[in-house]
C-alpha cells in the first residue's frame, strides 16, 4: 500500500501568503492614487473671488506713468504702451489669483528692455488682474475664471482710456496669456471704435514669448519692416540682444509717431481751466442796497 505524499508546511501557506501579498499590493497601490491624485478643487464662485481691482488706485497697477504725459496735440506724437504680462505659476488658492500676491510684484522683473528707466521714451502701463489660475478641474470653472480675469483687463483699459490717453497713440502687449489679453482689448475696445482705432499702432510679443505659433495673432505687416499703413506686429523673439530690442522698439514707436503727426488730424489742446471772478454789483450815484 503506498503512502500519499508528505505535504511541506510551507507549500500549504503559499496560496495564502499570495492572498495576503495581492491585498497588500492593492491598498498601497489605491493609497498611491489617492494620495498623489489632485485633490478635487471646489467649483468657482463670484462670492469667493478676490477682490476687484479699483484701477484709480496706485495698488491696480504693476507700472504706470507718474506724471502726465502729453497729450496728442503735442509734437512729436506721444505713444503708449499698455503691456500684460504672463499668468504667474504656483497659485493653489481659487481659481482666480489676487492682485495683491508676491509673486505678481515680479512679473515685470524678466522684461528688462521695458522696466528700465534710461531705455523708455513712451507712456509705460502695466495693469494688475485677477489671473486665471491653473488649477485643474471641470472646463466650466476654468471657463468662469478666465471671464473674471478679461472683466479686469477690459476695465483697466477702459480706465485707461477714460482718464490716462489724452489722445495718444497706443501699442498693445504682453507675455504668454498676456497676449491674450492684449488681443482681447484690440478686438473689444479698440478696433472699429474711433478715436482709439486711428491711434492703435498694434501689437508687441515679448522676448521671453515661449510660444512658437500663435496662431491667434492678427495677420498684420511685420512693424520693423518698412509699412505705410497701422497696425502692425513686432515680434521681439527675432532679437538676440537687450541692446537690439531697445533699439527695434524705440525705432517702432518713433515711425508711428511720425506716422500720427503725418496722417492724423490732431486733436484740440484742451481748453484751460476757467477761473469764475465775482463782481460787485455796480449803483448809480444815490443809490442803495
């Protein structure tokens, strides 16, 4: 009679040793999602955005001009440059940015040709927003944050246009969604709508622009070309020096200039203000009050 096989203790605890192992592996592999998952962000509320810009502050704005400029009816033709710059990286509290955070005081600090005062002979103006974050989550939410960001661009120019141009020219710029912005205003605030439109010179890329192909820019002439009509597109990327970008942009603000002074009818220098002088009442001799 033979004897069945002895079966090894350890050969009995493999099947549930292989339970064990494939329940472990599981949990840790559902810790792993879950704990390097983004965490599901709340959907956006008007009520929980940051606060407004109020651009008749000081605090509205990265840069802008502290003296008055000349007007247009000056020659040569004054211009301006309203420059927007990228959305800043690393905002993790809403969807929509603060103006008054760090890290948007040095959003100007990479374009050195425009901050330094020696280099500029234009009107410099650099609106703060309520930049979009980038966060991830459902497309409406995103969709509602970039509507609040545009709210502040076009009330920042439309300050601007109220109580800053003084009938200057205009270029438009910026950085990465800054283009965005500055295109966004052209089309809604400047084109077709005179005076702006005859003074709008067009649009300035950035030298730090990542951005290979931006499709969404206007198919308008190249301004360091020689062109007789505005406006125009200077791309800054095509420069490899500070020295350069200077130069090219001096250059360019200073055709428009001419082009202004040679093609538009200048406007009226506004009137001084009236001074009211009292008079005394005049009496015939005999009279009284």
């Amino acid at each position: 009679m033979s004897e069945e096989p002895q079966v090894n203790i350890i050969t009995r605890l493999i099947p549930g040793l292989t339970i064990i192992c494939l329940i472990i592996m599981i949990a840790a592999a559902i810790f792993h999602v879950v704990t390097l998952s983004p965490t599901p962000k709340p959907a956006f509320n008007r009520a929980d955005v940051p606060p407004a810009p109020d651009y008749a502050s000081e605090e509205a704005w990265l840069v802008r001009p502290s003296e008055e400029l000349a007007g247009g009816w000056e020659k040569p033709w004054g211009i301006d440059l309203i420059w927007f710059v990228d959305q800043p990286d690393g905002y993790l509290g809403g969807w929509n940015v603060p103006i008054d955070w760090s890290v948007t005081n040095l959003q100007l600090s990479e374009e050195e040709w425009l901050v330094s005062e020696d280099v500029r002979d234009f009107g410099l103006f650099s609106p703060r927003r309520r930049h979009a974050a980038s966060l991830s989550g459902d497309d409406a939410d995103l969709k509602s944050a970039l509507a609040l960001e545009t709210e502040d661009v076009l009330s920042a120019i439309d300050h601007y246009l109220e109580h800053n141009n003084t009938s200057r020219g205009i270029f438009l710029g910026g950085q990465g969604t800054g283009v965005r912005s500055a295109i966004e205003v052209m089309e809604q605030r400047i084109a077709d709508t005179r005076p702006h439109s005859d003074l709008f010179g067009g649009l300035i890329i950035s030298p730090n622009e990542t951005r290979n192909d931006l499709e969404d820019l206007p198919p308008w002439p190249d301004c360091s070309q020689t062109i007789t009509e505005y406006p125009c597109i200077l791309d800054l990327r095509t420069y490899s020096s500070q020295d350069e970008i200077v130069a090219e942009v001096g250059r360019t603000l200073e055709k428009f200039s001419s082009w202004l002074d040679n093609n538009v009818t200048k406007p009226a220098a506004p009137l001084p203000p009236f001074e009211t002088i009292e008079l005394a009442p005049i009496r015939r001799p005999g009279e009284t009050d």
